[in-house]
C-alpha cells in the first residue's frame, strides 16, 4: 500500500470507537508515547489517517470489515448475503466468513426443511 490510508467520516467514527479498545490507549492519551514526563495524546484518536502502526496491527483487525475497506482497498468486496467488506480467498469468493457458513448451511438442507430428509 502505498500512503498512509485516508478515513471517510463514518470510518473515522469506527475507528474512534476502537481506540478505546487498545491496551495503550489511557484516557486521551498514549501509553506507547509517553516519556514518563508529561502524557502524549494518543495520536490515532485525533486524526482522520491510519499513522498509528500498534493500531493498525493489533487492533484493526477486530473489525474485520473496516480493517478490509481500509487496509485492502484495491481487493475488497461487499458480500453478497450482508453487504459487510471482505477480502476474498479467492476470485471466485462471493460471501463473508459468518455468511459463506450460513449459505452452506442452507444449501445443505432439504427443500422441505425436514434435516433428516425423511417425509412426514
């Protein structure tokens, strides 16, 4: 990639959100940054940019559906059942992990909803 990626609005509000998950984050501020001096503004939170790299790492991926629309822009794609962002496996890949289980699963039932494919 190249840059530093740029937020839209809603990601920037997403992202707000996940800040406070990271075990650095203490209260506004930066427990990475700080020299031991004088607290440091945890710089992720204040910013419409992805600079922070322990965020981009650890945290991000909990959403994986953010993560994808940021992080792999070029190879994202809506999933066709929920419409999330996800990155495929495979050029052929049409639905999100959660999604793709809950397809199969539907697939692999009978057409009359009886799982033991036995007739009443």
């Amino acid at each position: 990639m190249n840059g530093i990626p740029r937020l839209t609005y809603q990601q920037y509000r997403a992202v707000r959100r996940l800040v406070h998950d990271c075990c650095n984050y203490d209260g506004g501020n930066c427990l990475a940054l700080d020299d031991g001096w004088e607290p440091c503004v945890c710089v992720q939170s204040i910013t419409y940019s992805l600079v922070c790299k322990w965020f981009r790492a650890a945290v991000l991926p909990t959403d994986k559906g953010l993560c994808a629309a940021l992080l792999h822009r070029g190879q994202a794609r809506p999933c066709a059942e929920c419409g999330a962002m996800f990155v495929p496996r495979s050029n052929r890949g049409k639905y999100c992990d959660e999604c793709a289980a809950n397809v199969r699963r539907r697939r692999k039932l009978p057409a009359n909803g009886n799982a033991a494919g036995v007739d009443i």
